[in-house]
C-alpha cells in the first residue's frame, strides 16, 4: 500500500449530532487559554479570555467514554466572566458545581459537610480529566447547522445515574428534563474565585 494511494481507504463516517437528551459518561478536558487572574484564583492558564468582549471561559471538550457513541467529541464553553452581567458566570458555576455532584456521586440536595467539601477545588486544573454523565444539547453553529453542547451535568438524583455511571452505557431516549439547580451561596472556604 502506497503512502499516498488512497483507493482502499475506508469511507468517512457521517457524525451526526447526538440525539438531544441523550445521556452520556464524559470526561472533560480543557484546552488552556493561557488567561490567568490570582484574585479569581483562575491560575495554571485553564481559563480563556476574548480579547473582543472580554468574556472569561473553560474551552472544554467532552469525549464519550461507553456505549454507542463511545470516542464522540463534544466542545462547549464554560462561563466564568462576562462583562454584560453575572448571568453567564453564574450559569457556568452552576454547571460546575453539577459536574462536581455528578463526577462524585452527590445529590443536588445534599448539603452534609462531606457534600460540601466535595463541591470544592483547588483551582480550574481540578476539573481537567474530570468524568461525569452530562445530557446532550443542541445549538446552531456560526453556519446554521446543528451542534452538540453539554450544559448539564446528571447527579445521582436521576434513576438513570447508577447505571449510566456504574457500569457505562448510554440511553438515546431524552431523559425527563430536571430543571438545572439554582446557584446557592458559596459555603465555608470556597476559593476566591468560585466567590
């Protein structure tokens, strides 16, 4: 076989976007932006910052990790500033804090001290390599065209979870739609930035 004779090359796969609904076992990677700001605690250049609007986020790619879409990629934005308001940055530290409950098995209810302690982190690093079950999305791209997200984390809360996390796996059926938590106040010794 030639290096560049590509008659027996396999055929492209079609990607479809993922059926939105779909649950997922993803681990989240994050592409440094090289932005860092010590009193948010943003350190390490996890965070990216538009030069345009000024906006702060996690770049991050989520891959499948089990089930029929096992090696798919997911890219989605993480909120941490915005210069029009609070709304995004609090959307992202939701979603954050979901990931957190999701990747360590915690209820979004569960308020003990050990619930607590586990929403906490030592910087954006923590949440590189971070695997939880995320529902898919969909938005439009710059072209029009569907596109996969992951704006919501699943917590133990859903009777899918233990199967979905324990033993892999993946359900193409939308799972009933919980409405993403409400931001609570930061507890005890949360780092400056997640303030």
């Amino acid at each position: 076989m030639s290096w560049n004779d590509f008659n027996n090359a396999e055929d492209q796969n079609s990607f479809d976007p993922l059926p939105k609904g779909t649950l997922v076992k993803v681990r989240m990677t994050i592409k440094p932006g090289g932005h860092n700001n010590e009193q948010k605690g943003w350190t390490g250049g996890y965070a990216t910052r538009n030069a345009t609007s000024g906006a702060v986020y996690l770049n991050a790619e989520f891959v499948v990790l089990e089930g029929q879409y096992a090696r798919r990629k997911i890219w989605s934005l993480i909120g941490l500033h915005s210069e029009k308001g609070e709304e995004w940055a609090n959307i992202g530290r939701s979603l954050i804090k979901g990931i957190l409950n999701s990747a360590r098995g915690i209820g979004n209810k569960d308020n003990s001290p050990a619930a607590q302690n586990a929403r906490r982190i030592n910087g954006l690093g923590d949440l590189d390599g971070i695997e939880f079950l995320a529902r898919v999305d969909m938005e439009k791209d710059q072209n029009g065209n569907d596109k996969n997200v992951i704006k919501y984390a699943v917590t133990s809360d859903n009777k899918e979870y233990a199967a979905l996390m324990g033993r892999g796996g993946y359900t193409a059926a939308p799972a009933a739609a919980a409405s993403p938590s409400q931001p609570q106040k930061p507890a005890g010794n949360m780092p400056s930035w997640a303030q």
